[in-house]
C-alpha cells in the first residue's frame, strides 16, 4: 500500500506540469481504485468507501455499491482477481 501511495504522490505532482495529459489522469484514478481495493482486502471499508466516494472513475459507483451492500463479496472479487 506504501508503493502505490508513494507512486501516486509522484503522478500527482507530475500532473502539475504543464505537459500533462489526459492519460495520466486516468493513471491516478487507476491508483485510487487500487488502493481502495488494497483497503477493502485489509478490512479497512471506511477508507475504500472514502476513496470511491471521491473517485470520478465509472467503475466507483458501481464498487461503492458492491463495498455497501456486501463487503466480504467485495473482498473476495479482489483477492480472486488476476492481478492479486
């Protein structure tokens, strides 16, 4: 969780370059999301509700939704993915 905070720190002070582009934005809405996927498998639901709440990702309603109404599903769909 370190790394992608840290990394996320470094987008965001990246994005303050007047070069910056759309692409890069989405990176740090990427981050977000994995991050509060890295809170939900942790059990630390009032920080990922936080993060998606606060997200402009399409995908954030959908995962705020999920992480209300059944947590532990929530929990499971990330521990299960690919990328874990």
């Amino acid at each position: 969780m370190k790394n992608i905070r840290r990394a996320r720190r470094l987008a965001a002070a990246e994005l303050k370059r007047p070069r910056t582009q759309a692409g890069d934005r989405q990176l740090l809405v990427s981050m977000d999301l994995a991050l509060a996927d890295a809170f939900v498998v942790q059990g630390r639901y009032g920080q990922a509700r936080k993060i998606l709440a606060q997200s402009p990702s399409e995908q954030a309603p959908g995962l705020l939704q999920l992480l209300n109404l059944d947590p532990a599903a929530y929990r499971e769909q990330v521990i299960n993915s690919d990328i874990y």
